[in-house]
C-alpha cells in the first residue's frame, strides 16, 4: 500500500504543478457555449448546466490528459478600463489544441469579465490579456455524482463519467467494488472525465476515489453509490463530496490576490 501511494503522490505531484500560480496569457471566447459541450471532457450538453455557462477549453497543460476536466480557474482581463477586478470564475470542460492563448472561453464567461455595460467592447477586442490562476470549485447543494454512460453494458462493461467535482486537486484513480466487499477493482480513465471498467462486480456498487490532500495520496470512500439494478444515463449521487486542496512542490511564484 505504501509503494502504491508513493506511486500516485508522484503521479499526482506531476498533474498539480503550480497551480496556485498567477499566470499571464491571452484569452479568446467561442461565440456559442454548446461548442464547449462537445468537448474533450466527454460532458455534453450537462456542461452547459455548470456555473452558468461560464465554461473554458484549456492548453494540454491545463487538460492534464483529462485529469484537469472540472477544474476551476478565477480569471480577469488586464485592461481595467475595460474589465472588472474580480474577473469570473469558470470550469474547465475541453481540451484547447491552440497555442495562441490558454483558454477560450463561452462568450458568456468571456463577457462577464468586462465591466457592466462593455460586453459589446469586450466582444469587439476577440481576444484579450488575462491573468489566471486555479481556485476550489464549489458545488453548495451537490455531492460529487457519477453518470452511468450509455456504452456501459451490464454485466461486462461500466463506464461512468464524474460530475461536480469539489477541491482544488484531480482524481487520479477509481476503484470500485460490491458494497460490503472488499474485492476492489481498478477503473482506467478512457478520455476526459469518463472512467470504465470490463471488471464489473456484481450486485450494488462503491467507489473509492484517489486524490492528494496537502502533499499525501488520500482515499474518498463512497459506500453506496450505484444500485444492484443501475441504468444507463442516470446520475447518482455519491453522497461525498471533494473538499482537498493539492499542496505543491513546485518553486515560489506570485500566488496572487483579487485586489
């Protein structure tokens, strides 16, 4: 147990790298949010219900390989005549193959930058200088769910995608079991945020999800997530939520404040 922890702490150290940081790029805005629902994380027209739209496509750095889908960025655009101090907040739900800028965000995200009554302007510039950096999501009335995807084929194949996410860390494993067994079986991420398995275990179904809280490998237990008798295309809650913050090992930078 202690090497595989060691193990997925590397792992993990490796996906979080300076994510605290401030960092400065460039910005552009997809004129339609349902272009973001199509995207890498394998979302869907749900990631139109997260944050109010206020959704991102991020470089493969932020993608992480998937391990970054649902993660949540404050950003601001850097010309305050134009936009407001606090900027907004969105969550990241595709992948970003362009090195122009680091994110492209909904136009609503992208509008809500700017301060009230210069949307239009904003708009106009198409794409504008921002400072970023990673913040925890928060999801109020919602614990993290798992979506039973329509590929999944019982009893031989369960995939499953994870929705509101909390933290400010990724999930780097999935483990799922019988509830009540201890006869765990390991899920590999497919794309994005989308997990699977041809091991599927018989009868009423808990997960055990890997994270790192501060700069240890954690375990979140979920006892009892999906039922004996689950179906295709339902959301289930799993009555935990994600609340960790990765530390980081990286070297010092500008952590930053909204002032």
């Amino acid at each position: 147990m202690a090497l595989l922890f060691s193990i997925l702490f590397f792992l993990i150290s490796s996906v979080t790298a300076c994510d605290r940081c401030v960092h400065q790029t460039k910005t552009a805005y997809f004129s339609k949010a349902s272009a973001l629902s199509s995207g890498a994380c394998g979302y869907g027209s749900l990631a139109l219900g997260f944050s109010g739209e206020h959704v991102a496509a991020g470089v493969p750095t932020l993608f992480k390989d998937g391990a970054g889908c649902g993660a949540c960025f404050q950003i601001r655009c850097k010309d305050t005549a134009l936009c407001s101090k606090e900027g907004t907040r969105v969550i990241l739900t595709d992948l970003n193959q362009h090195n122009q800028t680091d994110f492209v965000l909904s136009s609503r995200a992208f509008t809500a930058m700017a301060q009230k009554g210069l949307d239009q302007d904003i708009l106009k510039r198409g794409i504008v200088d921002v400072e970023y950096k990673r913040v925890p999501c928060e999801y109020k009335k919602k614990n993290l769910s798992v979506r039973v995807e329509e590929s999944s084929q019982k009893p031989n194949y369960l995939s499953i995608k994870l929705l509101y996410q909390g933290g400010q860390t990724e999930v780097v494993g999935i483990d799922v079991a019988e509830v009540g067994s201890s006869n765990w079986s390991f899920m590999s991420r497919n794309h994005g945020a989308v997990w699977d398995t041809s091991r599927v275990p018989a009868g009423a179904l808990q997960f055990r999800f890997i994270v790192t809280s501060g700069y240890d490998g954690k375990w979140i237990w979920a006892k009892s997530v999906l039922p004996a008798g689950w179906k295709v295309g339902v959301i289930y809650d799993s009555g935990v939520q994600i609340n960790d913050i990765a530390q980081e090992g990286c070297s010092p930078c500008d952590t930053g404040s909204w002032k």
